[in-house]
C-alpha cells in the first residue's frame, strides 16, 4: 500500500511580507512608468527658477515633503517646507512667485491641499504635484504631475494607514532630487558646503580646512641647533627644509635619531651636521585641495603623522594627524 508523501505546509505571509510586497509592487509599477521628458520639463523649469522650492502636504504626505524638502536644501537647491494650514493663515507671504511649489497627496483630493492651490495660481506659482490619482483635482491644478500606483494597496493589515504611499512618495523625492543634483552639476564640494557639522562634514573637509599655514621651516645650510630650535619652536616634531621658496625636504625626529647614529659611527661633532645632510629628500606632498579623508589614507599608507601641503613646489602649509584626529576625520 503506497503512501502519499504529507503536503508542505504553504508558508502564510506575515503582516510585514504584505508591507514589503505591496511597496516592491508599487515600485516596479513606477520604474516601468517614469516619464523622462515630464522629469527633464521640471528640472529645466526649476533650474531657471529665481527661487524656491516649496514642499506642501498634510498628514503622512506633510511629514514626507519636509524629508523631500531637507533633502533638496542639503544638496544646494533653496527649498522650505509649508504647512498648509499655516500657510492659510500667513506663512503663504513666503511664498513669491519666483518659487515652484511641489505639493503631496496620495489622493490628489485632501482639503488642505485644495484650499492652498488657488492661493499658489493667484501668485503666478508653477505647481508640481505627487500623487497616486493622475485625475484628482490637484493633479488637474498642478503642471507637472509625478504619479504612482498601488497595484496591492497600502500593505496595512487594516487597509488605512499610509504606508505604501508613502514609500512611494519618498521615493519620488529622492528620484527628483538626484536627477537635480546630476543635472545642476552639484559637487562633494558643494555637499561639503552644507554639511558643516558631524561626522559627515569631517570627512567632507578638505586639506586647507584644517592645514596650518604657519609652520617651522629652515634652509639647507642651517645646522642642528637650528633645526632643533625650529621644531621645538614649531611643536610638529618636524621641520620643513625650503631653499628659494620650494621644498627640498623634510626633517623629523626620526631623521635626526638616524644622523646621530651616522655621526657617531663617523666619529663626526653631530653640532655640524648640517639640514641637507639630516633631512629626508623628495618627501610626500599634497595639495589643499585633496579632501582631508584622502590625506589621512595618504599618512596611513606611508606611515607617517603630517604632510607637507605645496603648491607648484612651494610649501604653502602642514597637515598633522593631530588636525585630522581633532577634527574626527579619523
């Protein structure tokens, strides 16, 4: 008597199996869906702008377009968030019509929404929307129109709470804003601008940031106990060796150790040794416009603790691991 072999058991979706399918779902509805000459009408039409870029939205969709909105500030396009209400009752006066406004709703339908856009129109305001109702009155009010769909709803177990839309609405501000940043040119220069503060913005600087213009430097000729005063004077541990503006070397603590050894087994006064007999010649420069983060790989790689920082040959300044470490570079 045969036996049939039990049935595997189907494995049932979780609530959060359901959440990510209906986002991935949305999500290749969108890229199968994005309309290149709509994006490239509003970057053209935002980079000619003398203005602004306004976020507005109400619930969920409010607390997304400050995200959108913090996002384009911080990589060099002027933006601020409105919030409808308030705008109603003032906050519009910020508003000037040199500005694009970029306004949220799932449903193209929210009341705070529809109340803010004959305001904007009077203004002489070019409005863009994120929707999911490509028919929706705002949608039929705003000029540029960035829809997506929800082919399995929001995902939320009891079918009210935003959270598909919501990924999805991020998602077009992130999609529009790196389309910005490639279209104006925007730079790590430019990012580094706006991110003064934290870990990010340390690792942003750059070498002139942080490089000490002013530093212990002796000529060729100069004896040790010239050398010893300048890097005392100096408090790097080294010195620079210059001879007609440009750098010929470099002596540290380590190449003065090394030259009394050698005067020693010389049986030679180490008082006359002399900076081009001590110094270490051709040493490893930088320029000030290297990002401080590479400068620390370049110190790490040659085992070192500073840099000479030159231009066109010309020692302009030097970089420590103590600068880099202070600033948290490191």
């Amino acid at each position: 008597m045969s036996t049939k072999p039990p049935k595997k058991a189907i494995p049932q979706k979780t609530p959060g199996h359901i959440v990510l399918g209906a986002a991935r779902t949305a999500l290749t509805a969108l890229e199968a869906s994005l309309e290149r000459a709509l994006i490239d009408d509003w970057l053209g039409a935002l980079k000619n702008s003398k203005g602004r870029l306004v976020l507005s939205g109400i619930g969920k969709s409010g607390l997304v377009a400050q995200k959108i909105s913090a996002t384009f500030a911080s990589t060099g396009c002027p933006s601020f968030f409105l919030h409808p209400a308030d705008a109603l009752h003032g906050d519009l006066g910020m508003v000037t019509d040199d500005d694009i406004a970029l306004l949220l709703s799932n449903s193209g339908e929210s009341e705070e929404i529809l109340r803010l856009l004959p305001a904007l129109q009077r203004e002489g305001v070019p409005i863009g929307c994120i929707t999911s109702k490509s028919k929706s009155r705002l949608a039929q009010a705003s000029r540029w129109v960035f829809t997506y769909s929800l082919p399995e709803g929001e995902g939320c177990p009891l079918n009210h709470a935003p959270m598909a839309s919501t990924t999805l609405q991020v998602i077009w501000g992130d999609l529009l804003a790196a389309e910005r940043i490639v279209f104006s040119g925007f730079s790590v220069d430019g990012f580094a601008k706006y991110h003064p503060g934290g870990n990010l913005g340390a690792k942003l600087l750059k070498t002139k940031d942080l490089m000490h213009t002013e530093f212990p430097h002796v000529s060729p000729s100069d004896k040790l106990t010239k050398i010893l005063s300048s890097m005392t004077a100096g408090k790097f541990g080294m010195t620079a060796v210059v001879e007609s503006d440009k750098l010929v070397g470099v002596i540290s603590d380590g190449d003065i150790r090394r030259a009394l050894e050698k005067a020693e087994v010389a049986k030679q006064n180490p008082l006359d040794l002399k900076a081009f007999q001590i110094m270490t010649a051709k040493p490893t420069v930088i320029t000030q416009g290297i990002q401080a983060i590479e400068a620390a790989k370049v110190m790490e790689s040659k085992k070192i603790t500073f840099l000479i920082v030159t231009d066109n040959s010309k020692p302009i300044g030097i970089l420590h691991i103590h600068d880099l470490l202070t600033a948290k570079v490191i």
